[in-house]
C-alpha cells in the first residue's frame, strides 16, 4: 500500500485516516521480511504493531543467521529456509539484506511474490538484473526499488523521461568508520581529511562498496537513459563528517520506485496507475508506512 507524507498537510492525513479505513475492509496483503538487521528490525515491529490497520499481515521473517531472531520475533514467524517462503502464500517481499541476497534468490522469489529490493546495487549487476527481468515476465510479479536517500527520484525519472537528462553524478561523502567496503577499496587508506576512494561509472562501484552504493544504483535506475554506465558515482570518505548509525529505525527508507520501463527490451513490468493512494501493489510509488 501507498503512505502519504504527514508534511503534506492536513489534507494528506485526512486521506490516510480514510485509507486506512478502507484497509480494514480488505484482505490483508501478506508480507514477508528478508533479512533482520537494524532496519529489517525496524520493519517487523512497525508491521507487527501497526499492520493491521493499515491492511498488512506479517507472514515470515528469514534471516541468514536466524538465532538472531530468536526472543523478538514469534517463532510462528520465523522462516528457516528462503527456499520455502511460498508457503506462506506472500504478496511482497522485502528484501533489506544484502545485495547478495538479491542475487542468490531474487529471481525464484518472484515466481512467489513481489519483491522490493532493499539493497538495489545488487542490480549493477547484469546477470542479476536480467534475471530478475525474466522472473518478472515470467510469473507476473512486480519488481520495487528502494529510493532510500534518494530524494527527488521522481524529478529525475521525469526529466529523464522528457529527453532532458544528459548526466548525472552522484557524490556520497562519509565517515570512513561508515564504510563496508569489499575488494581493492577495503585496503585503500585516507591521507588526509578527504579522500576521493572512487569516481567513475556506479557499476564499477557495486560490487566494491554494496552497501555504501544503493543510492548511486537507485540514481542509475531513475535514469534508465544514462544506466549504470553513465551515471557517475563519487565515493569520499571524510573525517569531517560525524560518524553516525544509520537512521533504519525510520521505515521511509523503504519509500520506493519501480524499476523504470527501457526503450529496449531490457525492462521491468512496473505498474502503469499514478495513484498515490490505491493499494498496494499498483502504487507506482510504495511505502509501506506513513512518515
């Protein structure tokens, strides 16, 4: 289902008090969570307290090391084997894990559900993407995107959309304690206060940084003109900026896209309605929560 921001007024709220009125009257969507790190913690509570009146049922929780689960979710809920999701009959699964997830299983779990992709620089991957493209075709199931920092997303689709995007560089500057890096950048060393680790296409960057990386790839998809290739990801790493945890405890991260449709046959089956407050999964721009 679609939220509405509360800093669109009253207005927004008085249609997300209906909208949730309405909920109640449907069948709750089911949702599966994958992965139970701080933001996949984040997500079940909200859903486990607050998915009911906004027509959502939990329906399992997978996590690679599922003692982690063990004392905070619901045994019943607990899923000890991905491969066996499609027993509990999901709508949606969210994926807040790590791109290798993606990789690993994106494809099968669409023959089962939808799917939002948590950690979308698992789709600078081209093996990846095209699997998940044939999945999608396949079995009629919806591939999101999670926007996460990305705001203006929209804006960049549009001008993308109109011919007017001609390119796009994205610069992430941050603590170096922020960092979870893979590959030759784990071994790079700052000189000095700022560093530039990496410049060059998001694809290049990926693989190297999955986690430090997801805007970038979410620019990339909004700009299907310019792709991975040319959109330009810049990788700083500054001692001038605090370190500080990621904020997961705010589910917004989850305020997503789908994947844009291509001029050529790479593309996803995204939802054609503009909506922003029909259900879930025709809104072209799902949040499962209300900021």
């Amino acid at each position: 289902m679609c939220g509405v921001r509360r800093a669109a007024g009253s207005r927004a709220q008085m249609q997300t008090t209906e909208f949730k009125g309405m909920a109640l009257d449907r069948v709750p969507r089911k949702v599966g969570i994958v992965g139970y790190g701080r933001l996949g913690q984040s997500l079940v509570s909200h859903l486990l307290t607050q998915g009911p009146e906004l027509g959502l049922e939990l329906v399992f929780v997978w996590n690679r090391d599922a003692g982690r689960m063990a004392g905070s979710v619901p045994p019943s809920l607990q899923l000890q084997n991905l491969a066996a999701l499609g027993e509990r009959h999901p709508d949606v699964v969210v994926e807040v894990a790590h791109p290798k997830i993606i990789q690993e299983s994106g494809a099968e779990i669409l023959r089962y559900a939808n799917l939002l992709v948590g950690s979308p620089s698992a789709l600078g991957d081209q093996a990846t993407e095209r699997q998940l493209l044939e999945a999608s075709h396949r079995w009629g199931h919806t591939v999101f995107v999670a926007r996460g920092a990305l705001w203006g997303a929209e804006d960049i689709t549009r001008l993308d959309e109109a011919g007017g995007l001609q390119s796009l560089r994205v610069t992430m500057a941050t603590h170096p304690d922020g960092f979870r890096l893979e590959g030759p950048l784990a071994t790079m060393r700052s000189t000095g206060p700022r560093a530039v680790l990496y410049e060059g296409p998001v694809r290049g960057l990926c693989p190297h940084a999955p986690r430090n990386s997801n805007t970038m790839a979410a620019a990339a998809l909004a700009a299907p003109s310019l792709g991975f290739d040319r959109v330009i990801g810049v990788l700083v790493a500054d001692f001038r900026v605090l370190p500080a945890p990621l904020q997961a405890g705010d589910p917004s991260l989850l305020r997503s896209l789908p994947l844009p449709k291509r001029t050529s046959s790479s593309h996803y089956l995204p939802p054609t309605t503009t909506d922003p407050l029909l259900p879930w999964p025709q809104c072209p721009h799902t949040s499962l929560w209300s900021q």
